[in-house]
C-alpha cells in the first residue's frame, strides 16, 4: 500500500462532508436561518479532519518528500496546492465571519466557493499530485511517508480519524447522503477504523 492511497481515502470522506455542506447551505437559505450548532460541526471537521489532520500529512510529510526528490515547493503543482489549501481556509474564516454575523448570503456564497474549490482540489490531487508522487520518489520514500502516517494517527490513539469518519457517517445519514462502503476506503477502515 501507498501513503497516497491513504490520503485518497480521506479524501472520500471529505467529499461525502461536502456533499452534507451543500445541503446544509441550500437548507439554510430555504429557512432562512442559520443553524449555528449544525455549522460548527461541519467547521470541526473541516479544521480538525480535513486542515489538521488531512492536509498537515500533505503539508508536512507528502510534500516536503516530493521537494526531496526534486519538486518545487514554490511553484508547480506543490505551490498551486499550497495555495489552494490557504483559499479553503480563508472560506472557513469568511463562512465563520458570516455565521457570527447570521448573514446567510455571506454564509452561502463562502460555503460554495470551498465547496467547489475543493471538489476540485481533491480532482487534481488524487489525479495528478498523487501519481506524481508516486513516481518521484523510490518504493522506500512510500514506506516511510506509510509509517509517518500511522505514527500521526498513533499519537492520538487513531481516535481522531475514527472520530471524524463516524462524524462525516452521522451527517450524511441527517442529511440522505449516501455514505462510503467499507470496500471504497478498505486501508482506512483496516488501518485507523
């Protein structure tokens, strides 16, 4: 198994949150109002699952691995996911803004923007980045960036990833999303489930 296909996992959980994200904002606009406590689990996941967790093992292990083995950190398919990491978390600090100030719009067009930036996002790293990465780097740089991620998940008991998948499950469930089977993320559910 490949450190990328981990990552890729997540990635399909994230996209069901996104999914649930949609319906909630389009649920929102249709009432007309907000529901902050519905709002801060989706902010929970997104900054704790999908920032903290997901994207510091691209960050800080997957990325810094390619840079290794001669990609660019500062421009390239590296930087343009760094940055796009940089506009998600400037969604969630206008989507914050707009919930504090119970400004639906404000809300809306944020939560849309995120939305499909990474939709798109995940697109362009399970398609491109990821294969690169696969290819610059030897078998034994996998390994290592595998064992990295199961040392992440470690120092937290891997509760964090439990924790989250179970989230990402009770919010498709309120919202009639279909959730993953247990076949479409076999790594995580053996490794982290």
């Amino acid at each position: 198994m490949k450190a990328t296909q981990i990552l890729t996992e997540e990635h399909k959980i994230i996209l069901k949150a996104l999914d649930c994200l949609e319906k909630f904002v389009l649920e929102s606009k249709a009432q007309n109002e907000l529901d902050a406590a519905i709002a801060e689990i989706f902010f929970d996941f997104i900054e704790n699952f999908a920032d903290k967790t997901h994207h510091s093992k691209e960050e800080d292990l997957l990325f810094i691995a390619m840079n290794k083995y001669g990609l660019s950190m500062e421009m390239g398919p590296i930087a343009v996911m760094l940055e796009e990491h940089e506009q998600g978390r400037n969604c969630v600090l206008g989507m914050k803004d707009a919930l504090e100030s119970s400004n639906i719009e404000g809300f809306s067009v944020n939560a849309t923007n995120f939305i499909g930036m990474l939709r798109n996002h995940i697109y362009k790293e399970d398609n491109i980045l990821y294969p690169m990465a696969n290819n610059s780097f030897p078998e034994s740089e996998s390994t290592k960036l595998l064992n990295d991620f199961h040392e992440v998940e470690a120092l937290n008991g891997n509760i964090r990833i439990r924790n989250f998948y179970n989230l990402a499950k009770n919010l498709c469930k309120k919202y009639e999303v279909p959730f993953l089977a247990d076949s479409e993320i076999p790594n995580l559910k053996s490794e982290f489930l």
